[in-house]
C-alpha cells in the first residue's frame, strides 16, 4: 500500500473525510498531512470548469476553452494521433484551471442511434472505441493531470439511468461493452475510472462486486481510482466494499459517519478504508504538482488552428454525385440554414463548453474564391414552422446554381439525461428538403448532429457532407472540406441504418421499465448488420475522398498483415484501412466480420504506400462462458481488408491452434445467435443465453395501481403511489412539463425531464449538497407510501439531527 506512513498517523474520521467531496467538484483536504484538494471537471470536448461556486449544481457556464470536436466527430478520423494530440491539448487546458480530473472520455459503445448521450461516445465498435479512448487518455496525462474514463459500464441509455438495470449475457458484457473500458486501462494506463448510474445483473455498477473487484481490478490489474458518477451512490457501504473509492459530490458528511460506524461494527474492515485512501492520496499526490505548477494562460490561437485541423480530418463525405464537390468560382452559391449563422458545433449537458472562440460559414464566406450570392434562415432550428422562412428559402435558390444547405439536429434533441424520439430531422426542416425539390439547382447538404437520422431525403441531393458536431473552429473546417483546401478522409465510426426498425437493439430499448434486456447480445451494429444480411444507407467504416485508392498484395503472417495501397486520383489524401477478422465454421456463435486493426496513412497522388497492421491478443479470441476466460478457437480465420465493413478490397486466410475445445453453447437452443436475426429475440431464448431466468420488469405493486415506494423508485413513477403527498408531488413535476411543452421550451422541457422525471427520488438527497438528509428521506418516503402524519414527523426529526451536524461539517471542512 502507498502512503502508508501517512494513513497510519490518520483517524478514522480523517481517512473517511477522504472519501466523499468536499463540495460539486472538489475532493477534500487535510492541511496537516499535506493532503491537496482535488478539483474534477467535465470533459471530454474540452475543460467545463464552471464560474459559479462549486457548490452550485448543474449544467452551468464554464470559463472560456477550446471546444474541439465531439468525440463522435472524431471518431471518424480515425487517428490514434490525432486524438492524443487532443487529450495533450485538453490536458494542458486542465491544468492552466487548476484542474485535477478530467472527467472523459466516454468509452460507452453506441447501441441504439436513439441514446441522447451518443455524441460523447466514440463508437459501435469496442475495438476503435478502446484504441481512440486510450489515446485520448495518454494525452491529457502526459500534462501530469489524470483523464477519468467513462462510464463503467452499459449505460447506453438515458431513459431511467440512475435505475435502470441492464440484464446482459457475460459474453456480450466482455466482448462488447467492456473491451474498450480493458484497452483503456491496459494501453491507456488511465488514473481514473467512473462508474455508471444503472445496475448491471441486478447491482448497481457502484456496487458490483463482480465488476469492479472481479474483472477490473483482479483481471486487469487496475490500480488507479474508482470514482462514483454524481449522485451515483446508493449504498456508500456497498460501495466501498466493492471497491469504490471516492463518492461524489458531497453529501457534508453524512455518509462518512456511515463508514465509521461499519467500521466500529466490524462490517467493513478498516483495511479496506486505508486501501480507497492510498489510492486517492495516489491521485492527489500525482496531479497536484502539475496543476500547482502551471501558469493560468493556454495559447487560444493555437488550441483553435488545433480544433479546426480535428474537425477537417473528421468530416465525413457521404455522397458526392457527378464530383459535384470542391466548389468553384464559376458557380453561384446559395447558403440555406440557420445552422448556417448559428452553428450546431456541440452537445448538451454535462459536456458543454463555453468556447474562446466561435465562427460561422457567414462570417469567414468572404475568404473563399466562391461565387457567393445570398443567404436566408430558411427554418427555425427548434422545429417551429413558418411559411414565410420557406418561400424565402425558395426563391434565394432560384437564383442559384449550387444550394449549401445547413441541416442538423438541435441541442435540445442531443443531450445529457434524455433519449430522441425518433431518427428524423426536424419536420420543419424535412419540408423544406421537399420544397426545394422541385428547384432546378444542384444541393448539397451539410448535415450537423452527434449520432445516425433518418436520411430519406439523401435521393435529392447531389452531395451530402457529414460534420457532426465539429467543435468551435468546425464552420472553417466544413468550408475547407467543400473547397478542397482539405481533401475529406473521414470514415462513420458508426453505421447508418435506414430506419430505427433496422437496429437489432430498437425492440429492446428506452422502454417504461425496470430493466432494459439486451437480447440482441453481440450482434450490435455492423456486426449484426453484416451477419443477418440487413441493407443500411451507410456502412461502418464509410466515407469518401475526392481521389481513390487501390489495394494489392496482401501478405498474412503469423505476426499480422501487410498490403499495398496506391492513390489512383488527382489529388493527395489520407485512407483509413480496416481489418476485420472471421471464422465461417466456429462452434460459437459469432459475428460475420469483427474490426481487429486500422491504419490511417496519408498518400500523395499517383504514389503508393505500403501499410502493415499487427495482430494482438484481442485478434482471435471471444470470451468463453463455460471456463470464464478468453479463448483462442482452432480453425481457419478469414482475414479481410477493406474500405469499410462492406466494402472488402482484400481478403486471404489463417490457420490458428486454438488453446482448448469448449462448447459453451447448443446451437438448438440459441437458433437466432447462430443466425445472426436477433432483432425479435424471444424470452426463453434470451434466458438459454443468460443462463438464468429474467427479472420482472414490472414494479411491485402494493395493490390495484399503486406501488412501494422506496428510494430506487423514480419520480416519474410516483404517480403510482399510495399516499396521496407522492400522488401530488409527481403531478406539479409533470405540470410544470406539460407548461413547456406547449410554450416548446425545449431546453426547460428536457431539464425537467433529466433533472425530475427520470430520477429516482435518492438523489434528493444525494444531490442536495447536504440540504436533505438520508433521514430525511426516509420520511418522505414514508409519506409518499401513504403515512403523511407519520413521515412528515420523521422528515421534521431527521432535520433538527441534521442542520447541527452539516453547520459543524461545512465549518469544519468546508470553512464556510
């Protein structure tokens, strides 16, 4: 154990003050011992240390940093460079702030289009996610500072996520959802690690034993910090024995007092105390320098050329008919759009960044050699219609040869806490597609937003590119692209389905229940996709370069593969090549293709490179659930290079020797996963594959239409309550929703919706810095369960206990 000299010479009460903040972001310290506060701060787009006092909850404004591209932008670069060049820029932005902790990147994998957080996820795949999430991680800790990965594990919904129980095979946990989280640790070295909100198999991540003791820390060998999400802890006992160490945010000491009365009980052992406080001082210790000993000044110049360079090599060219693009000067240009004026450069929530700078296409037009001839707003970005925006749009492209036109998603529909309805644009703005039509103009279109639409309207247009949320600097990186100061080499980290109904996970996704069950087990994008023989618009791996490239020479060895790539085209540009690995006659169940390796070269025109891309321990194994441990099956793997998933330029074969024969599943009962058709799984075969039976999604109901209500149930839920006082509580929240919706106060509308309906009601006091007690919860429990007169005496005692204690904690600790 490190440090132990100095936990020795602590108290109980010393050593658990260590384990709870101090405030919203900050980490305790102890003066005597020479212990540092820590401060914590969102990522993983740039540093969101806000204004406001630390105590202050919410999303609030941060100080000025650079906004760099989403990490769904920059996935599509596919440069493990290029992100740790990033991470080491957001790094140096960290500690220029005085921040510790950076909380990012995300390494959750994309299950379903529809999921309100995808933007700050890389990718379907655990392979790309776990390669471009450790190079961002090695980035930002090269400055001394720690990057914090997120969120451990399957939180890959919005919908009920503080309660929400994820039911997964172990298979499809390890090889899907946990592999990117593995490469992380292994290859990124990271300090910290967040865990999720929701269960996993019936236990809270916070609490799981299995996860957190079981493969993260005896598997991997993880010896960094655990770090509760915030408001993430139900049992803070639980915890800890689980191997949690640090509880965020604060909750002024009240679950500190927990701890030492387990200890005095002998419940937990002070041992495991001493252990979560060697690991944080561990984390103190090596961040403080850093951030003590940086000025408090970035070069904003330079971190902007930076984002802007992120962006162009992340847009992705999705259609480019006739070689309409790069633009010219004889053309006249229409731009159409308010994304146009008013970017969509990032997402909402814990994420945003308040940025040095901010151009639009308007603003920087003048500096391109372009025939431009107007510009008009053409439909309101919050969805509302208006006639007279259209027919603007109308006749402004009448006069034009080639229409920009600026499309996207809202802020409002990307955000933290809340899930999209649907795959479509806008209304508003799918009717202005369809107006324009019928205009005798060529359209491109400039598509903005974090995760796959519905792209219907793709017939009537001669280009679409693809920015994403490209970050501050993103309006000259898109206007780069469509001029060829910049040659496109974006590739879709994700697949794009033609409607949600393609998705293996839609059936089973943001439901109104208990648990969300993944039936779909490892078939989640191109991997189901590409098995079951299901068309999509865009393949993974997609995008298109104003030049083209040729492969040849394939050569397999036991140590990896090596091929030829020659740019046939006009132009210098960069290809990402992708390896994907097979095995047709398997005993399990597995998908078609799986991504193994990539590589991103940069070649000039007319030149061939040569490219090699190893094999490592992750090239031919599964995960087999008969021995609990990763195998290497015998047999001969297809080796397959290609342009994208369905796009295979190269292809040969290896013979492997496997390390056992195992047979952990028959193929009788699991008929779907053998196919591959798992968008319609039934019960009992899901059950055959977990090996267990399902929970009850259902609530427990104390009679006809009621509930117990306990500190996991969520407020939504409420209405369901015995006692009259929930009853009431759950209509004023879902009044003050319903005033929004009308008014179309979309972004009051989804902090209600994040910040209320979807919570369970332990976050009231969780989250209330101090101004609730665990007590005192208990007694609006007790009310909302049909006892008013009984409950609010509780919640009446529980204050007096408590003002005494959080006035002596918050002066003590807090010097407040």
């Amino acid at each position: 154990m490190k440090y132990k000299e100095i936990i020795e010479k602590m108290t109980l009460e010393e050593k658990t003050s260590l384990l709870s903040g101090k405030d919203n972001w900050q980490t305790m310290n102890i003066d005597k011992y020479n212990i540092p506060s820590m401060f914590l701060t969102d990522g993983p787009s740039g540093i969101r240390k806000q204004t406001k006092d630390p105590n202050k909850v919410g999303f609030n404004i941060g100080s000025p940093s650079t906004c760099f591209p989403a990490p769904a932008t920059i996935a599509n670069s596919w440069d493990v460079k290029l992100c740790e060049e990033v991470g080491m820029l957001i790094g140096d932005e960290a500690t220029c702030k005085k921040v510790n902790v950076v909380l990012g990147p995300g390494a959750n994998i994309k299950r379903n289009p529809l999921c309100g957080r995808n933007f700050e996820y890389f990718s379907e795949d655990p392979y790309l996610t776990g390669k471009l999430a450790a190079s961002y991680v090695r980035g930002i800790q090269q400055n001394g500072v720690a990057a914090c990965v997120k969120h451990f594990a399957c939180n890959n919904q919005e919908t009920r996520r503080e309660s929400i129980d994820t039911i997964i095979d172990e298979r499809t946990f390890r090889e899907i959802y946990l592999t990117g989280f593995e490469i992380c640790v292994k290859e990124g070295d990271v300090k910290a690690l967040m865990s999720s909100y929701n269960k996993v198999n019936g236990y809270y991540t916070n609490e799981n034993v299995h996860l957190m003791s079981g493969i993260l820390r005896n598997d991997w060998n993880y010896k960094g910090t655990i770090i509760s999400e915030w408001g993430g802890s139900d049992s803070r006992i639980r915890g800890l024995l689980a191997g949690n160490d640090l509880e965020m945010p604060t909750t002024c000491g009240e679950t500190n007092i927990e701890i030492m009365k387990a200890v005095e009980n002998d419940v937990i052992r002070e041992s495991l105390v001493d252990n979560a406080v060697s690991h944080l001082l561990d984390l103190a210790f090596s961040t403080d320098q850093a951030v003590q000993s940086k000025s408090n000044a970035f070069n904003i110049e330079e971190h902007n050329l930076f984002a802007q360079k992120a962006a162009e090599k992340s847009i992705v060219l999705l259609k480019n008919k006739d070689s309409i693009l790069p633009l010219n000067n004889k053309q006249k240009i229409a731009i159409i759009g308010d994304f146009a004026k008013h970017p969509r450069y990032q997402g909402a929530g814990s994420s945003s960044v308040n940025p040095t700078k901010l151009e639009n296409v308007l603003s920087i037009i003048d500096e391109y050699d372009i025939n431009y001839i107007g510009y008009t707003k053409g439909y309101s970005r919050f969805g509302k219609r208006s006639a007279k925006e259209i027919n603007s749009a109308i006749k402004l492209a009448q006069k034009a040869d080639i229409v920009l036109l600026f499309i996207g998603l809202d802020s409002s529909s990307e955000t933290e806490g809340v899930d999209r309805k649907s795959m479509k644009l806008p209304e508003n703005q799918l009717e202005l597609i369809e107006r324009l039509k019928d205009v005798n103009c060529k359209k491109v279109a400039i598509l903005s937003c974090g995760a796959p639409v519905e792209l219907d309207f793709e017939d009537s247009m001669d280009a679409v590119v693809h920015a994403y949320l490209s970050g501050q600097a993103g309006s000259r990186a898109i206007m780069n692209i469509l001029v060829n100061n910049v040659n496109p080499s974006g590739k879709l980290a994700e697949s794009y389905p033609y409607k949600l109904s393609d998705c293996s996970s839609t059936k089973n996704f943001a439901k109104d229940t208990n648990s969300v069950e993944y039936r779909e087990g490892i078939f989640v994008g191109y991997r189901y996709y590409d098995t079951a023989n299901v068309k999509v618009r865009y393949p993974f791996g997609f995008g298109l370069s104003y030049t083209q490239f040729e492969y040849s020479n394939l050569k397999i060895s036991e140590k990896g593969v090596s091929f030829s790539i020659k740019n046939i085209g006009e132009y210098d540009g960069e290809e990402i090549a992708q390896l994907y690995i097979g095995l047709k006659d398997s005993t399990v169940f597995r998908a078609k293709k799986e991504l193994k390796g990539f590589a991103k070269v940069f070649i000039k025109a007319k030149k061939k490179v040569n490219v090699k891309i190893p094999f490592d321990d992750k090239t031919f194994r599964y995960f087999d659930v008969n021995y609990n441990t990763w195998r290497v099956e015998s047999g001969k793997y297809d080796v397959m290079i290609g342009a994208s998933s369905q796009d295979i330029r190269l292809q040969g074969t290896i013979e492997r020797e496997g390390d056992g024969k195992s047979r952990p599943y028959k193929k009788s009962l699991l008929p779907s996963y053998f196919t591959g058709n798992v968008r319609d799984v039934k019960l009992d075969e899901f059950e055959n594959l977990l090996r267990k039976k399902v929970p009850n999604k259902k609530d427990i109901f104390y009679r006809k239409n009621r509930i117990i209500v306990d500190r996991n149930t969520s407020i939504d839920q409420l209405i369901y309550a015995k006692g009259w006082v929930g009853r009431a509580f759950n209509r004023l929240i879902n009044i003050l929703l319903w005033y929004y919706k009308i008014t179309k106060n979309r972004k009051k509308e989804n902090e209600i919706i994040f910040g209320f309906i979807h919570k369970p009601i332990r976050t009231l006091s969780r989250m209330s810095n101090g101004l609730i007690s665990w007590g005192q919860l208990e007694g609006l429990i007790i009310m909302f369960n049909g006892k008013p007169i009984k409950g609010m005496s509780k919640f009446i005692l529980e204050g007096c206990r408590k003002k005494d204690t959080v006035k002596l904690y918050k002066k003590k600790y807090q010097q407040e």
